[in-house]
C-alpha cells in the first residue's frame, strides 16, 4: 500500500508522541516515588493513578496508530488504524479503537482533576480530607465514568454498518486511497446518509449528535488550546455539515502528543521534580502565590511554632 505524505508525517509523530511519552511516564513515577515527600498526602496517589492511564493512552495510541479522514461531504469524519507493524485482527484493533476513545475524553477528568486539587490545596486545605482515602476512589471512579460512557457510546452508535462503510469509503479512497471495506473503524456520521420511510437523506441524527453536543460540553471546552481545538473543529464541521479539509491529520497528532505533554508539566510544574530532573539540589522554601499547601500539620503545632517566632510547620507543595 502507497502512503500518502500526510499518513506518513502523522505515523513519525506518533512514533515521537510515543516515545517521549513513555521516558517522561517513567521519569514521573520515579520522582513520584523518590522525590516526593509526604507531605504531598492524597496528590501522590493521584499522580500515581495518573502515571498508569498516561502510559496506557499512549500505549494504544501508538498500537492503533490512528488516522482521521473527514467526510468530503461535510457530514462527519472516520477513523481507523493505521498500523504498519502488525495485523490486529478486525476485533481487537475495533477493541482497541473504542479504548482510544475512552482514554481521549478520560483525558479532560485527569486535566480538571489536577487544578482542582492544587486549588483546594493552596485556598482550602481543611477539605483535603476529603479526597483521602475513600475520597480517592471517588476521584478515580470520577475518572472511570466518563471513560465507560463514552466507550459505550462509540459502540453502539459510531460503529461500522454496511451503509456507513459503503458512504465513507468514498472518502477514504479519494483521500487517502485506502478501502476501509472489511476494516474496523469508528465512523461519526451526524446526518443520515439514506432515505427511508423514517427520514430523509441528510436530516440530523440525534443520537449522533446529542452524543458530541455531550462530548464538546464535557470535554473540548474545557481546555481550550493545541490538544482539543483541532478535535474540536472536527467534530464541530461534521455536526453543522461543513468540509473542514484534511484537518484529521493534526487531530489524531495533537491527541497522541497529550500522554507526554501533561507529563512533562507535571515534572516542570512540581518544583520538587524540576530539582531533580535538572539535578538541582537548591530547596527554595520561602511561601510565594504558587506554593500549594497540603494541610497535613495540626493547627496546634502551627500555632505554637509561630508563637515561638519558628517558621510556620506546614510543608509546602511547591508548584
């Protein structure tokens, strides 16, 4: 099979996306468990739980290797995968597909996630209990709910049919001249493609659209730079019916680039693990507007060290 230039460009960057995601995973979880002291309470276990979804995203992500092509009609876009290393077999690399898209919209949680808690910890540090312990399990199940909504989502309504495949497969081929007849792909179609005695060729499907009218609402909104604003303006010319051009390359780019990016902030963002990332053994403790505070010290120790003219006792989560 000849490859165009575009399906090749976004085949190295999935390579590259893949790779930096897997260095800076392990480089987390290993100042996670080294350089953090305890302070840092239930946000360690966070960051734990966090470090196991990164590596499993961009683990298939880089195993189904996405492509996304965009419907020359304007009526939705389809994606399938590209891998050029191994045959999946049509119900795993389905599987693996439908996974995908669960851990993208999973991706916004662990995001809010994230600034929630430092807000918490640096405005209103006597509610962090309540995210220990059995509050750590809400946080995950947080998590877990949108990703198994949304998986069920793209099985029951974005799978393959005959006439979906028969539609798209004119765009698949004069785009990219890929038959994607007898190959698994999830294929979002907003407006019906056939007249019957139920609707007419090109009125809106509901239920695809009320299930992206969800996603955007929960998910492309909410972080409004490079990750979701290409997936956003796809999903977005397929539901109003407009051709947003061969966009699907950046789309399937700029999401295999989130596992590494969110990792890397994390090691940049946590002075800790920026220390000793750079091998920076200078510990800057004085309090400034992005010192994050756990709350794990008693109120009576605080208060008897100030007394006693001492540096206030509460460990501070440097950001």
């Amino acid at each position: 099979m000849v490859y165009s230039t575009w399906s090749t460009v976004t085949h190295i960057f999935g390579w590259f996306s893949f790779f930096t995601a897997i260095w800076a995973t392990i480089t987390l979880f290993v100042l996670i468990e080294k350089k953090s002291r305890k302070e840092f309470g239930g946000y360690k276990n966070f960051l734990r739980v966090y470090c196991f979804y990164a590596f499993i995203f961009s683990t298939i992500d880089w195993v189904v290797q996405p492509y996304a092509v965009m419907d020359i009609n304007g009526l939705g876009y389809v994606f399938y995968s590209e891998n050029r290393l191994f045959d999946l077999g049509y119900s795993l690399s389905h599987l693996l597909q439908i996974l995908y898209c669960g851990c993208f919209i999973a991706s916004s949680s662990f995001l809010s996630l994230n600034f929630i808690y430092r807000y918490v910890s640096s405005c209103h540090s006597h509610y962090l209990h309540y995210i220990q312990d059995f509050g750590l399990i809400l946080i995950i199940a947080y998590c877990i709910l949108p990703f198994v909504i949304w998986s069920i989502c793209v099985y029951y309504i974005f799978s393959p049919t005959s006439e979906k495949t028969e539609y798209i497969n004119m765009s698949t081929m004069q785009i990219e001249n890929f038959n994607i007849s007898g190959n698994p792909y999830v294929g979002v179609i907003c407006y019906y493609i056939l007249t019957t005695p139920l609707h007419n060729y090109g009125d809106v499907d509901w239920w695809t659209m009320g299930a992206l009218l969800g996603l955007i609402i929960f998910q492309a909104v909410v972080p409004l730079v490079s990750v979701y604003v290409p997936t956003a303006i796809m999903i977005g010319g397929g539901m109003v019916g407009i051709y947003m051009g061969e966009i699907g390359h950046f789309v399937v780019m700029s999401i295999s680039i989130y596992p590494p990016l969110d990792s890397v902030v994390f090691l940049l963002s946590i002075r800790d693990f920026r220390n000793a990332l750079f091998c920076n053994s200078k510990i800057d403790n004085r309090g400034d507007s992005s010192n994050i505070r756990p709350g794990t010290a008693k109120i009576s120790d605080i208060l008897t060290r100030r007394l006693n003219y001492q540096q206030p006792a509460i460990p501070t989560l440097t950001i």
